[in-house]
C-alpha cells in the first residue's frame, strides 16, 4: 500500500543520514513518513535550502504546522530545546510519487552540505 511504500522511502532516506554527524535528524516513533526534519548542527537552513534548490530539491524549513507563520520555528525550538538549532533545519516531504534516485540525490546533497 502506498504508506508502506513512503515509509520504506522514509527509513531509507533516515538510515543513509543517521550516521552523519553534522547533522541531527528530528524524528520519533511518532513521526509521519511523509515528513522528515533534519537540522544541520553548524548551517543555516536558508543556507541549505538554497544550495538544494540550486541542484533542483526543493525542501521547505521550519516546521510544518506553522509554515504559514512569522514564528515558524518555535515548534522546532520547543522540540529542540535550542533557537539556533531550530534555525537550521530543513523539511524533507516525500510521497509515493518520490524516486529512490530523487532520494540518492538529496542523500548526496545533504552530505555535501
């Protein structure tokens, strides 16, 4: 079914990143497949989101319940317990519609970051 099929995405995308020490990867048994949020420890999400959208990936920043808002990153801040930290995150979407080729790209870019 497709939430299998997002989530297979999901792990996938989270087991290529987890090791990687720059970053921190915001997620819980409660998190939904369709997002993830990762924080980069010493770049501005800005930052990061632009280098992606260089290379065609789109990505968001903030948290996704409160992209509409000017305090975009207080979610963040409470769940990271830190505003600098809140400030250099990205969010990641995926859907059945992702690649795994889409995902080796971002996996790349992520780590070039």
């Amino acid at each position: 079914n497709k939430y299998n099929d997002v989530l297979q995405k999901y792990n996938y995308l989270v087991n290529n990143l987890e090791k990687e020490n720059h970053l921190i990867l915001n997620k819980s048994q409660y998190s939904s497949p369709y997002i993830l949020s990762i924080t980069f420890k010493n770049v501005k999400g800005e930052t990061a989101l632009h280098t992606l959208e260089k290379n065609n990936i789109m990505v968001g920043t903030g948290s996704a319940c409160n992209s509409h808002s000017k305090d975009q990153e207080k979610t963040l801040i409470y769940t990271l317990e830190d505003e600098t930290l809140a400030v250099n995150s990205i969010r990641i979407s995926l859907s059945t519609y992702t690649t795994y080729e889409e995902l080796d790209l971002l996996i790349k870019h992520i780590k070039e970051i």
